[in-house]
C-alpha cells in the first residue's frame, strides 16, 4: 500500500496537517468526555436524588466501559483497518452524549449510567489514532504529533473538569453532554478525510482472549472505584480482586496458546517496554490523585478551616493553569526530545510534578498557591504524557502500533482509577466519623502523590531507547 503522503510534497503535507487534526480532535473530545462530570458530580447527586457513591457511577462507568474497549479496539484496529475503528469510537461518543443528555433532562439516572457506557466506548481512538498518525504523517513531523496525541489524554482530562463548572453553572449540567455531542461530530466529519488500511490476510480477533481481558478489566476497576464505598476489607471487593488475579491468570494462559492473541504478551514484558508501562502507571496513579484532591479541597466549606467553599465553577476557573500549561508541554517536551530523549522529558515531567504537589502539601491556604503549582502540574503531567506516545511507538513494530498505545492506555486508566480512590482514602481516612477530612488528611495526600511522582521518575530509568529486536 502506497504511503498516502508521498505523491506531492505540498499536497501531502496538507493531507498530513488535516489528518493530524482530525486525530487530535477525536482524542481531545474522548479525553474531554472522560472527566467532563467530575467537577459537577456533586451537582448530579443533587438533581437525581442519589447519594454521592451512586453519583461517583458517572465516572466509574465511563472508565469501565473504556477499560474493556482500548484493548479490543486497538487489536481489531491493527487487524482491520484503524479508520473504521475510529469511526465506531466516534458514533459511540456522539451517541453515548446524546443519550446523558436527554436523561439528564428527564432525571432519568439509569439513562444517564447508559449513556455514560456508550461514551466510554469511544476509548479504543487513543489507540487508532497512534496508528493512523503513524501511517499518515511523514516521519519528520511524526514525533511532535505522536507527542501531541499522548499529551490529550492529559489536556483534555483536564480541560474537562475546568468546562464543567462553568457550563454546569450557566446552561446547567445536560450541557455538558450537548457538548461533547459537538466535539465528536466535528471528529466524525473529519474520519472522512482519515487513509484506509488493507487488512491483515486470514486476520481474525481472539474472542476468548477480549471475553477473558474484559472480565478482568471489569473486576479490577470496579474493585479500585468502588473500594471507598464498599469498604476495602469487604467480601465484596476481596471477590473482585479475586476474580481479577484469576481471570488474569487464565487471559494469560489463553494467549500463549492463542495462534492470534488479543494482545502480544511480549507487549507487556519486554524489556523495551515493561519499565515504560510500569512509569505510565505510577504517573496515572498521580495526576489522577492530584486532579482529584484539588477540587474537593477547594470546594471544602471555610467552615473547616482549610477549605474555600468555592462552586464548580470557581473551581473549574481555578483549574486553567493546569490545562493551559498541559498544552503548552506537548511542543515543549518535543524540543526537549530533539536534544535529550523521551524519557528525559518524562523524567523532568516526574519531578516537577513532585515539587508541585509538595508545595501544596504545604502551601494551601491561598489561592495563588494552587495557581503557581496547577500552573507547574500541567507543565508536569503535560510533558510526561507527551513523551509516552514516542516511547511506545518508537520501540514497536508497525503492525503493533495500535496494541501497544492501547493496552498502556489500558494503564493510564487503572492508574487513574486507583489514583482517585488513593486520595479519597487517604482523605476519608482522616475524618471523625460523620465528618469532613482534616486539613492534615489533605496534607499526607498531596505527600503521597508526590512520592507517587517521584516514583514514576525512579521507574523511568530504566526506558529502553531502542526498537525491539535491535541491539
């Protein structure tokens, strides 16, 4: 197959620029839709007459349903055409949006959990995307857009929860669905201009492998998501973890024997790529951890002492630098790719993204602390992101590219999930019974994400550089 930006120079170059914003597009609208309720969970709650548990269902199913649609869409993706892929991931957004947004307007909760399912279906983009750039972009441009869709996943989780405080406030929380509705059919008109993909000759999909993998992606994350509620010594949540240990055993076993497998398991463990996995999961585990303890500290009633009693809005405001410098990272960390390499840019992202959250550790009891340390946490997590694309890409084989980004997407999600509910144990593990956190709750929690970042930095020494099979 012909390389769709060879014939002219000038007119491959525009194919490249209109593709690359289509894929960009599509990744930020995913990423957007993913934390879009977080903010405004509260306000959910509220509306439907659920307590705050059931309302935290919002985000737990979107991460479950994306959970078991990044690998499967990433394996069929590589098989049988990436475009295709990105288009059913599109539909299920669009869908998936309107949906909640007819729900939310009828109070209809159950509705609302559907809705949240079908959106969470649209995780399996992040990686086609990587494997439509790689096929679509030429190869000096390729870093900087392989660094520019990595950074979405961060930009847009971020930008996410800074829209929904004021568009919860002025236009009321179905909005917030009308507008990823938008964002995603903006993407799906553009998958019109995306290159197509000749499948693999006698291609098929390991089923059994996606049914074992899926079941062990829904123990695991339901178990992490729901472990503060049920109580993390409960017999329900040891079952889930149970069920995850064995379910995986069996995925394992499975894919030895599979003549296709879901998921090359040299994917997993291969010295290219473990140390680049295990990096990804800790970072998770720590923006997640961050992007969670700030609004709830700065919604916190100054009754506490601590807390600014700020509205989804306010804090939605308060979390511009974040998204803003997230943005600034991805060409940023490119640059400082050319002259040192992706994992130095990782590396630095870790760091920064310590000192960040220590200074919040410390330094809370003014606003313009957590302008200065979100300001310096988006440049963090932005450049660590950014750099997770090129490590996977550039160590993998072509017709790898799409299992490879999906199933360290795959960890971005469980560490975002077990990032989330560390700093809501953490914080809940301080309060008097019946009450609200203490601010040193808040302060061991800030800590311990910044030994979380500090960790991925440590993790991170030991990224191979090198394509797999090179010496």
């Amino acid at each position: 197959m012909s390389h769709p930006t060879t014939a002219t120079p000038a007119a491959g170059e525009a194919r490249a620029s209109i593709i690359v914003t289509a894929l960009l597009l599509a990744s930020l609208g995913v990423a957007i839709a993913q934390t879009i309720v977080v903010t405004a969970l509260p306000v959910f709650g509220r509306q439907l007459g659920v307590p705050a548990g059931s309302a935290a269902w919002l985000l737990t199913a979107f991460m479950l349903s994306s959970g078991l649609a990044t690998p499967i869409a990433g394996r069929v993706g590589d098989l049988f055409g990436h475009r295709t892929v990105m288009i059913a991931g599109l539909v299920a957004l669009t869908a998936g949006s309107v949906v909640a947004g007819v729900s939310d307007l009828a109070g209809s909760y159950p509705g609302l959990l559907v809705g949240r399912v079908l959106q969470g279906l649209s995780g399996g983009v992040f990686p086609v995307a990587f494997g439509l750039a790689r096929m679509s972009v030429p190869p000096g441009r390729l870093p900087g857009v392989v660094a520019a869709l990595s950074a979405m996943f961060g930009v847009g989780g971020a930008l996410g929860m800074v829209l929904a405080g004021p568009i919860t406030g002025a236009l009321g929380t179905s909005w917030l669905f009308w507008t990823t509705a938008a964002i995603a059919a903006a993407a799906l008109f553009g998958t019109a201009f995306l290159p197509g993909h000749e499948p693999h000759q006698g291609a098929r999909l390991d089923l059994l492998g996606a049914l074992l993998l899926s079941g062990t992606l829904v123990c695991l994350l339901l178990a992490i998501s729901q472990g503060s509620a049920w109580g993390w010594a409960s017999a329900a949540v040891w079952t889930l973890f149970a069920a995850a240990v064995a379910l995986a055993a069996l995925f394992v076993a499975a894919e030895r024997r599979a003549a296709a497998p879901l998921i090359d398991l040299r994917l997993v463990y291969a010295p290219q790529l473990l140390p680049t996995h295990l990096a990804t999961l800790v970072i998770g585990i720590g923006m997640f951890a961050a992007i969670t303890l700030i609004p709830q500290f700065t919604q916190a009633p100054t009754s506490t002492g601590y807390g600014f009693g700020d509205s989804p809005s306010q804090t939605g405001l308060l979390m511009v630098p974040v998204a803003l410098f997230m943005v600034v990272a991805a060409p940023l960390g490119t640059r400082i790719a050319r002259l040192t390499s992706s994992r130095t840019v990782f590396q630095i992202g870790a760091v920064l993204a310590g000192v960040a959250l220590a200074g919040l550790a410390f330094v809370h009891g003014e606003r313009w602390a957590f302008y200065v340390c979100g300001a310096t946490l988006g440049l963090a997590y932005g450049l660590a992101f950014a750099s997770l694309g090129a490590l996977v890409v550039g160590v993998v084989e072509h017709h790898q590219t799409g299992a490879a980004t999906g199933l360290n997407t795959i960890l971005r999600t469980i560490g975002g999930a077990v990032g989330a509910q560390l700093a809501a144990a953490v914080i809940t593990g301080s309060a008097p019974a019946g009450g609200l956190p203490t601010e040193a709750g808040y302060t061991a929690a800030f800590l311990t994400a910044a030994c979380v970042a500090a960790a991925a930095a440590v993790a991170a020494a030991g990224i191979s550089l090198k394509r797999a099979g090179e010496g």
